[in-house]
C-alpha cells in the first residue's frame, strides 16, 4: 500500500441507513479519498481497525446544489465505501 491508511479513510458516515447496515449486515460505511481502489480500502481497513473484511463496495455520491442567499451553490463529491466484515468481526465506530 503507497498510501497513508488514515488518508484513505477519511470518515465513517454515520446516518440512519449506515447503522441499519451495521446492525443488519455487518457492514459500516465510510467516506475514503475519491481515487481509492477497493484494495486499497480493504488493506486501509484492516490495518487501522484490525479486523478482517469481507466485501468492499464503493460509489461515487455526487453533489446537490443547494439555494443560499446569494444563489447556487453545489455541496462537494465524495466517494462512500460500504465494508462488510467477516462473521464475528466489529468495529466500534462511537
């Protein structure tokens, strides 16, 4: 791995439908550098909170342009990775 692993994953997105995710599959979503690979996540993942990762699914999110009081603007993209751990495995993100 070239890169940090804390440049990698940036941050855990921490919504409604992440924690259904965690209780229901194992799985924890994070926000993670938009060139990243999903090598380069499992490996980041792995190394920083040591458990071991099943499945590494990524999307882009685009932004959505918002209204302001002196016009549009757009909220920034990001790039969101959902990593299901092995059974047994847990990440305490709180």
């Amino acid at each position: 791995m070239s890169r940090d692993a804390y440049a990698i994953v940036r941050k855990p997105r921490l919504t409604e439908k992440a924690t259904a995710l965690q209780e229901r599959h194992n799985a924890y979503t994070f926000e993670v550098l938009r060139d990243a690979t999903k090598i380069e996540i499992r490996q980041a993942v792995e190394q920083l909170f040591k458990v071991k990762v099943a499945r590494v699914r990524t999307m882009r999110v685009k932004g959505k342009p918002k209204r302001l009081r002196t016009g549009w603007v757009r909220t920034p993209e990001y790039k969101k990775a959902i990593v299901t751990l092995a059974p047994g495995e847990r990440i305490d993100v709180l």
